[in-house]
C-alpha cells in the first residue's frame, strides 16, 4: 500500500544496465532478491557478488537521488477477513510448524516484510455468518457492544501475526452498520438511517477502544467500506461522503488513529477535508484517476487498501500492477462463503492459498514482498519513503523505484522486456545495500550534484 501524493506507474527494460549515482558510491555490498516472470525465482536470494565500476557502455541508466524525497510510505499488507483467518487457523491445527514458518514468511522483515492489515468491523462478504458487534435493537449508547460476536478465530490469528511483527498494523472498518440501524433493517444492502448518523460515531469508537483491548496496534479507522455499494447479498452500505464526513469529525478526538474516508474505486474520491487520509481501491476508473485526486488535494495521504486477483489470472501480467491485496489467506480459490453472496464471481485469489495441507504463494504475495523487503528497515521497525529515481533508458521496458529507510536504501527494479544476455531479468528485482555519510550530505546544491554525478555499471 502506497501512502502518496504521487503514485508510481511501472512501465518499461532492457539488458546491461548502468547505474548513475548523484553521489560517489564506495566499494559497496550490494543484496537483493529477484522474481522471475516464468517463476523459476521467487524472491530468490541474488547470489552474484558485483560491484559499481566506471564501465559505461550501456543501453540504460538509473538515477538514484536521495535527496528528493518522496511520500512516506505507510506498509504493505492484506485483509483479514474471517475466512481468512478460519483457514489460517485451521492450518494451525492440522500443522503448527508449517503455520510458524507461513507466518514468518509473510509477516517478518526477512520474509515478504507485510505490516498492514485490514480487519473488517463485523461480518464482511468472507465471513459465513451475518453479525455485527451490537445486533440489540435501539441501542444507541450501545451497552451490548461485543466484540466477541467476531470469531474467536479471527482475535487468536492476529495475535499469532503480531507475535512474529509486533510492528503490524491494524486498519479496521466496517462492512455495514448493524442491521436495526439501516433502513430495510438489514446488514445486505442499504443505508444508515438519519435518525442513526449521530450515534454511529460511538459504535466505531467503541470497536477502536475493543480491538485495542485485544492487545492489537489499531492504526486507522475508515467510516465505511465501499460506500458506492449497496448489494443485497452480502454486507454492504451505501454512505454519501457528507454522511461519512459527519460521522468522521465525531471521531476527530481519536488523535492517535487514522480516520480514512472513502475506501472506494478510483474514479470517485470526495470531500477528503474531514479524513486523515483517503483509500481507493482497485475494481474501477484507473490509477490515473489517483493523479487527479493528489493534483487536487497534494497534503491528504492515500492508501491503496484493496484490489483482489481473480483464480486464472497471468501471474506475471499481474505482478505488474499489484498494490495492497484483498484477502490474505483464502482456502479455496477465493469463493466468498457468505450465504447467498454474489461477490467475488468465481473466486477472488488470496495473496495465498491455505489449507490444512499448506500453503500455496500466489503471485500477489511476491509483488508486495518486493516493495515491502525495499522500504523496512531490517529490523522491521522502520518504514522509509519514496526517494527520486530516472531510468534513461533506450529500451523503454525498464521501471525503478528507489526508497530509503534509515541508512539503507533500496531499489526495485521492473523489467517488462525480455532479457537477451543477464542483467535484470525479465521479473522484479530489488536490491539493498548501505549509505556511506557521504551519500547524501545536507549542503550540497544540485548544480554541485551534478557536477559530481559518476555513472556505475553493475556487473551482474
Ligand atoms: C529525472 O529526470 C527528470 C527529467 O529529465 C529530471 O528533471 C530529474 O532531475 C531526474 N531525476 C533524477 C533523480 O535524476
Ligand atoms: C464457517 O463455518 C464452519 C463450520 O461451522 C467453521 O468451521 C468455519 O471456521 C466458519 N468460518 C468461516 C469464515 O468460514
Ligand atoms: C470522543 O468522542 C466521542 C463521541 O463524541 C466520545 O464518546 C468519546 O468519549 C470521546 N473520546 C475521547 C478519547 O475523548
Ligand atoms: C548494512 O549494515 C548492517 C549493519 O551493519 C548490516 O547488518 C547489513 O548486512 C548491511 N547491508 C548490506 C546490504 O551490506
Ligand atoms: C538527504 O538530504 C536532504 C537535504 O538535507 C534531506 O532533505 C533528505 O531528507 C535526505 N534524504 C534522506 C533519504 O535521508
């Protein structure tokens, strides 16, 4: 998930690859991982030693400069729904080990670096039951407020996860008011009935405080998932963004969380001045659409919170693309379980596949894996921001993408093309190493960075 005011577009590739740093770059120890478009590497240690040397015949450039900093970066990471949870914990059941090295997987700094998890407020389009945490008619100070109406399944995963990152974050929201507070007193479908806008706040407040009472690191609240989508077969909730700005400024003494407005496809962002910051998510207009809305607003954060790959889809078409995922861990093909539900058509793909026998990683794992490894530091404390990079390329498939965190700076490399001899291959490629104090000094002014720019190649 990007926090951004600009959102980075993955395009263009080639084949030896030359590396210009504003800076001088010392003898450096250079590491990565690569991911390979016909998978035969997936995130596989980058063995080859190499070195920056002067050589420069080249047919691409990447410019790195450290200090033009960009958006900081929030995390990367999935929802998990109940379904999700369900199969993780029936993966602790039937193989405890396996389901350590799963969680150390996804969720440590050495693993795919996740940190950012989505958690509905009540039932969701994957759970299999309907129910909210207050289901008591008319109880508007909610006294019957439960957070254990949600499956004791979902509370046991999130402390395994946070027990191997205690770093992660929470960001929960719910899918629909508890029914008796919508017209047609149903939680498919509908809208918040007026005479509830003002107490709904309270409802919100109250499963902050309770999730935080679970011992979890809640980050952000959003008022409402997808409030463009009223659908009677799942959890679901039309809001206009007035409605989601009033019930947001109720909750504006909750200081040390994110209130995030919207959490809807691209095309439509609204009224952000009552929010934190907005989410989109993936199903409709395109990202050019998130340009429009930084172009407007440039200080309101954006989270990319949900895009969901459909079972059959290429994985390397759409390790391309990906940003933070739907569902963290589905057990069979991403099939909503919800009775009735029309969601997710024929299957919506977890970044994995769980289930009592293990664990398949499917290709929304490896693409945030890449970024997420990029801009956590190594002890997983710290998560750095975007900082400038050029590809001059004369090919036109190579992308890169340059984060700094701490004193490690990192680079994310695309290529699109095909790769005749070996520099970066075909796939994703990041590599890290350490600044040296020189690297990024505080007086210089770019005339002289230019001045002092050497080009390195990589000897791959
Ligand atoms: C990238 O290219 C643009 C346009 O040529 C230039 O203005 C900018 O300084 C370059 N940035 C880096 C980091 O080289
Ligand atoms: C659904 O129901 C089954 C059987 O009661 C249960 O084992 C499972 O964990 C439930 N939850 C989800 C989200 O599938
Ligand atoms: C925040 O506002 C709500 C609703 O007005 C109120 O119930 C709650 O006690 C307040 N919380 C804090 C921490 O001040
Ligand atoms: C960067 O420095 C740290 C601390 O000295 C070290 O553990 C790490 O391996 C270094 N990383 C690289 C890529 O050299
Ligand atoms: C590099 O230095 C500039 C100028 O002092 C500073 O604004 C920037 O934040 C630094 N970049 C990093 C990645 O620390």
């Amino acid at each position: 998930m990007f926090s951004s005011s600009e959102f980075t577009l993955f395009f263009a590739a080639t084949v030896v690859c030359i590396f210009g740093w504003i800076l001088p770059v010392h003898a450096q120890s250079i590491s990565g991982i690569v991911t390979t478009s016909d998978q035969q590497q997936l995130l596989s240690p980058i063995s080859d030693s190499f070195s920056f040397s002067s050589d420069s015949s080249s047919s691409a450039d990447i410019t790195i400069d450290p200090s033009t900093v960009y958006q900081q970066i929030v995390g990367f990471g999935s929802s998990i729904t109940d379904s999700a949870a369900a199969a993780m914990s029936d993966l602790k059941a039937a193989n405890p080990s396996m389901y350590q090295q799963y969680l150390q997987n996804a969720f440590t700094p050495q693993g795919a670096a996740l940190n950012y998890l989505r958690v509905p407020i009540g039932s969701s389009d994957f759970s299999n039951t309907t129910y909210s945490l207050d289901d008591t008619s008319g109880d508007t100070s909610f006294n019957s407020f439960e957070i254990d109406n949600a499956p004791s399944y979902l509370f046991s995963t999130l402390a395994d996860i946070a027990a191997v990152n205690s770093n992660a974050k929470i960001h929960i929201l719910p899918w629909s008011p508890p029914a008796w507070m919508k017209d047609g007193n149903t939680m498919n479908g509908g809208s918040l009935s007026s005479q509830y806008v003002s107490a709904y706040p309270t409802y919100l407040l109250k499963a902050v405080q309770a999730f935080k009472a679970k011992g979890l690191l809640v980050a952000a609240v959003s008022i409402q998932n997808e409030p463009e989508n009223s659908n009677p077969t799942y959890p679901s909730c039309s809001m206009t963004a007035d409605v989601q700005a009033t019930i947001a400024k109720s909750l504006a003494n909750l200081s040390d969380i994110k209130v995030i407005g919207y959490e809807h496809n691209w095309q439509d962002a609204d009224a952000p001045s009552a929010f934190s910051g907005v989410s989109f998510h993936c199903y409709a207009g395109s990202q050019s659409d998130v340009g429009a809305f930084a172009s407007q607003f440039p200080n309101v954060p954006m989270y990319q919170t949900e895009c969901a790959g459909t079972t059959g889809s290429n994985f390397w078409t759409d390790v391309q693309w990906y940003g933070m995922m739907w569902i963290f861990a589905s057990p069979d093909n991403g099939v909503s379980p919800y009775p009735g539900s029309n969601s997710c058509g024929n299957g919506c793909r977890g970044v994995t596949t769980v289930t009592p026998s293990g664990v398949t990683y499917n290709q929304e794992y490896y693409s945030m894996a890449h970024f997420a490894r990029a801009f956590t530091s190594d002890d997983g404390t710290s998560i750095g921001s975007r900082i400038a990079a050029n590809t001059t390329s004369s090919g036109s498939d190579l992308t890169a993408v340059a984060y700094a965190v701490g004193s490690k700076y990192s680079l994310v490399v695309m290529n699109t093309g095909s790769s005749a001899s070996y520099t970066f291959p075909t796939g994703l490629t990041t590599l890290w190493w350490n600044s040296t104090s020189t690297d990024n000094t505080s007086s210089s002014s770019s005339s002289s960075k230019k001045r002092m720019m050497r080009r390195r190649k990589f000897n791959i």
